[in-house]
C-alpha cells in the first residue's frame, strides 16, 4: 500500500488481526520479514488509568529460576547520544539505553536503544518460539531511546504482543515518531509490517499498575518531551532517570520542568537509582543546557534524597572504560565524604542487580 494511502495517525492502531495472523510468517531468525505478509492497521490510544498485567504467559514461562518477589534489573545498554563500540569502550559497553525489568514473569523494558537488539536476541534463546507478552516504556523519542527497535526479535514473531507506552505531547503523536525511523528510505519494512501484535499508547505523568509494579512518571529536564520512572513493587523499588539536568545548574539556560527539591522527593528512599551522569565537572559547564547530569551533582543529591544505591548511567560517547574508571572513583569518594551509606556503581552491559 502506498504510503499516501495509509490511514491518517489518529485513527491507528498497531495490531494484526485473526485473520492476517493466521497468514504470517514466523520471521523471528530474520533481520526483518519476508515479502508477502498484509499491512496492519493502527490506532492511537491514550492509556488506560491502570494497566493489564504485561507478563510472559504462564504456560510459556521462562525456563530461569527467579524468586517471584524479587527485581531482577539487568543493562543491556548504558550509553548516551550514540554507539560507540570498539576496544576503549568494551568493559562498560558501546550501546545505547536499554535496561530490562524482570518481577516474577513479568518483563518490562526501559528505552529501545540499541541495546534492545541484544535482549532480544537473549529473549529468544529464552523462550524460543514460545508467545512473549512485553511491556516497554520509552522516556522519549530521541535516537538513542529508540533506535534499536527496528532490531528487536521479539517484533518479529507473530505470536508475540508488545505494549508500547510513551510520554505525550510531541506534536506528531507517538506512533507516528516510532513509524518515522521505520519508513523508507531510511529502512526497509515498516512498523505496520512486523509480524507481532504491537499496541502503542500514550502516556501521561500519572501514575497506573502494570502487572506487579506500580509505575510513576514524571516530566524532566531535557530538550522535547522527556520523562523519568519511579518503579515500585511489594518490596523494593527502582528509579530510572537516563536524561536529565539539575534545575539549580540551568540558570536561564534551559526550560525548568522539574526542581531539584521535586526531584528530590520522588527518589526518596529508592532502593536503586539508574541516572544521568553524563558528564564530569570539569566538562559540564560546555554543556550547560543540554539536558544531562553532572556526576557531581547527581550523586550529592542522591545522598541527600537517601538513595541506596546510585547507578551512574548514560555514559558519555567520548568517555573510554578508563575515564569511566575514573569517573567511578570520585564518585564513590563523595558518596563517601558525606552519604557513607549509599553505594555507587557505574552502569555496564551485563550488570544484574537482584533487589
């Protein structure tokens, strides 16, 4: 079908239905589809107050133990802006935002980065051709968040559903941004294409159940439409904050969304803290207004908020595993100067913490 005879983005929704379902082709061992198989239609729609439980079915479970009662949160991604693969990035990792959420059977993924395209891959080692019900909250829809969704195996197995939620208030509505980097010529099959049942949904800064956790949202300071979450089970509970910039440094450099004292009391208390840390201080003051952290900052005022456990993320594409190293080390003497209590870690690709 033509481009310029798709349905207008208002009326969308990405969905097969039964009877298209039944003429697709399992593509999942494929970087994209075959030809043959029936465009979907979309629908936007805004989010329910609360939502379904997103969780692998019970029947098709996966094969790892877990404790049921436990997170399970594991990096697939941790660099900002770009990828940087190669030998100086090859400890922490060269791959853009993607962190995994596992409560029980239920998944839930962080941004699309290009991270994404390796949980993928894992995923289906996991389950093989068994269904996956799938949960991803993208804060924004910057490139570094979203960019490896086309890469994503799981969207590629017709029997798999993917909910998609995503701030609002861009202009061009959510799925019309994630259908933009999927167009030709930029790419070779579309986002109606792929063979999974794939639900996008707007997202307010509100706060609603999926499955066993309940999730906040809240709107950060960062050029367009960027939020951060606040994940919370029956017993533990994770703060994920990739892009963001102190309020108190902007200083009429940037729009203020969220002061420092608010920010504050919505990490209050988490057991991990996953935030941008960009930049060091000697760097920070070229890039005032650009939306990210200073280390320094970010972990003064974690201590202050009396985070457990700081996880400095988003990782500057210029930074080397050495300058990381380095990084870490003054981190962790200021947590221990004046928070002695909270632990500092800096994110890499396959770091799990089980709370």
């Amino acid at each position: 079908m033509p481009v310029s005879r798709r349905r207008p983005w208002c009326k969308c929704r990405v969905a097969l239905t039964e009877s298209s379902r039944g003429r697709q082709q399992d593509c999942s061992n494929s970087p994209w589809p075959r030809n043959g198989h029936s465009l979907k239609t979309f629908s936007r729609e805004r989010a329910p107050p609360t939502g379904r439980a997103i969780s692998v079915s019970s029947a098709t479970g996966s094969t790892r133990k877990r404790d049921p009662s436990a997170l399970h949160v594991c990096f697939w991604g941790v660099r900002g802006s770009i990828p940087t693969p190669g030998r100086a990035t090859s400890r922490y990792g060269g791959n853009t935002s993607c962190v995994e959420i596992r409560s029980g059977d239920q998944i839930l993924i962080l941004d699309a980065g290009t991270g994404i395209r390796n949980l993928g891959s894992a995923l289906r080692r996991e389950f093989k051709s068994r269904p996956l019900q799938l949960t991803l909250l993208l804060t924004h829809t910057h490139w570094d968040h979203i960019q490896g969704f086309p890469f994503f195996q799981p969207a590629y197995q017709a029997n798999n559903r993917i909910e998609v939620y995503g701030a609002q208030g861009t202009r061009h509505g959510l799925a019309k941004l994630l259908t933009s980097q999927m167009e030709s010529p930029f790419f070779p099959v579309g986002l109606r294409d792929l063979p999974s049942s794939i639900v996008i949904k707007d997202l307010g800064n509100d706060t609603r159940s999926m499955g066993q956790l309940r999730v906040d949202s809240i709107r950060v300071n960062h050029p367009g439409h960027c939020v951060g979450f606040r994940l919370v089970s029956s017993r533990s509970s994770v703060g994920y904050f990739p892009d963001n910039e102190l309020a108190s440094k902007l200083k009429g450099h940037g729009r203020i969304r969220l002061p420092d004292l608010e920010l504050e009391v919505f990490i209050r208390g988490l057991d991990v803290l996953i935030m941008d840390t960009q930049y060091s201080r000697r760097e920070y003051p070229s890039h005032l207004g650009w939306g990210h952290g200073c280390m320094e900052d970010v972990v003064r005022l974690a201590g202050r908020a009396g985070v457990k456990h700081l996880v400095m993320f988003h990782h500057d594409p210029d930074h080397s595993d050495m300058a990381l190293d380095g990084m870490l080390r003054r981190a962790r003497r200021i947590a221990q100067a004046g928070h002695g209590s909270m632990k500092v870690s800096a994110a890499r690709e396959g770091l799990t913490l089980k709370l």
